[in-house]
C-alpha cells in the first residue's frame, strides 16, 4: 500500500512542480518534474517515520531543506552531465552553488510545505480508515 501512496505523491509532485514552473516562467523541464515529484515522495517518507510528531513549522523546515537539496543536485546533475543550465538565480541577491539555490526560493519551498505537509496528513488519516 504504501509504495502505492508514494508512487501517487511522485505523479502528483511532478505535476505539481511543473505546473509552478509553467506559471512562474512560461515553461517547465521534465527534470525539474521528477525534482517535484522525489521532492513529494520523500517528504511522505519523512512524514511516515515520524516527522509529523514534530511541530509544523519544523516540519515545514525539514522538507524545505529536502526540495532545495533535490533542487540542488538536479541542477547540478543538469549543468555537469546534461551540460544544461535549466535555470540561474545568479541576478538574485544571496544565491550561491553557482546561481542554483538561493533564499528565496527556501522561502517559497518553506511556505508551500504547510500545504504539503497538511496534504500528507490528510492522506494518511484517509489510508488509516480504509
């Protein structure tokens, strides 16, 4: 069952993560989609081992660490073996990693993880009544 949930919250990060992009710059890669989706599954990973005992704003921290990471390595992955640059924060201030992370965007992935991690909480009380 649970490799179930955690192939849906995959689909459903990919799409996700693909949809903020399209609306937040006019186009996506799919790269960036499978970043959304490792990014949905592993934070309902952590929730079932327990990080939903921990209070929200922790939680909200944890999985914020857990997108820019994703986010990191999939640009790194992008710029060294695909030899494609899929997006630079350079021009934003603070960015570092060669303009792949930045601030602000830990910020963004900070505030949309209270909806993830509702999201997750409410699946799992569904699971548990099935």
């Amino acid at each position: 069952m649970k490799a179930k949930k955690y192939l849906l919250f995959f689909l459903l990060g990919y799409c996700i993560y693909i949809a903020i992009e399209v609306t937040y710059r006019g186009y996506s890669f799919r790269l960036m989609g499978i970043a959304g989706g490792l990014s949905l599954a592993g934070i309902g990973m952590l929730e079932d081992a327990g990080l939903r005992r921990f209070p929200l704003a922790f939680q909200m921290m944890v999985s914020a660490v857990l997108i820019t990471a994703i986010e990191l390595y999939s640009g790194m992955f992008s710029l060294r073996v695909l030899h494609y640059r899929m997006w630079d924060y350079s021009a934003l201030p603070f960015s570092f990693c060669d303009g792949l992370i930045c601030p602000w965007f830990f910020g963004i992935w900070y505030l949309l993880s209270a909806a993830v991690s509702y999201t997750h909480l409410r699946a799992h009380e569904t699971s548990a009544h099935l």
